[in-house]
C-alpha cells in the first residue's frame, strides 16, 4: 500500500486571522477572495477556512453584501474534497 500525502490549504490566506496561521506554518494552498474560485473541486488533505469576514459593523452596515459574501465562499469549499476542514476563530 502505498501513502499519498495530501496537500493543506489555507482559505483566508491574506487576512488577519489567515496571516497569522500562515506565519506559524507552511500551507501548501493558499486561498483570498482574489482567487478563491480556482479551489473549487480540488482535493486536499486538511482544509484551514480563516475567511469569514470579521468585521462586525460592515456586516450591519451591509447585511446582503456580508451574506452573498458568505454564500460566495460556502458555494467553493462545498465543492473541495479535504480529509478534514477546520475554522479558525481568534
């Protein structure tokens, strides 16, 4: 038998909470809302998901921009096949 290593992604790569996951360890994906689509029905072994917006008054301010945002996002990583998927939160 013989063992394929899968490579980890990071999606939210190029903000706050991403850059620092990135700085602690390599990722061998790195995903923003720059090119997000390109994740779309790949495969990897672990999934790091850092990119739901964390910014609370832009959110009210803009309810459906922040939701179609988030539908954006949830539309890609339902498409990405991971050994598993984490959410990092600060």
């Amino acid at each position: 038998m013989v063992l394929v290593l899968k490579a980890d992604a990071l999606i939210g790569c190029s903000g706050f909470v991403g850059s620092s996951l990135r700085r602690q360890r390599p990722f061998a994906a790195r995903f923003n809302s720059a090119n997000i689509e390109t994740a779309r029905g790949r495969a990897f072994g672990q999934v790091v998901c850092a990119a739901a917006p964390a910014t609370m008054w832009a959110a009210n301010r803009d309810p459906e921009a922040d939701l179609a945002n988030l539908q954006r996002l949830m539309a890609v990583v339902r498409l990405v096949d991971a050994e598993s998927v984490s959410r990092e939160y600060v």
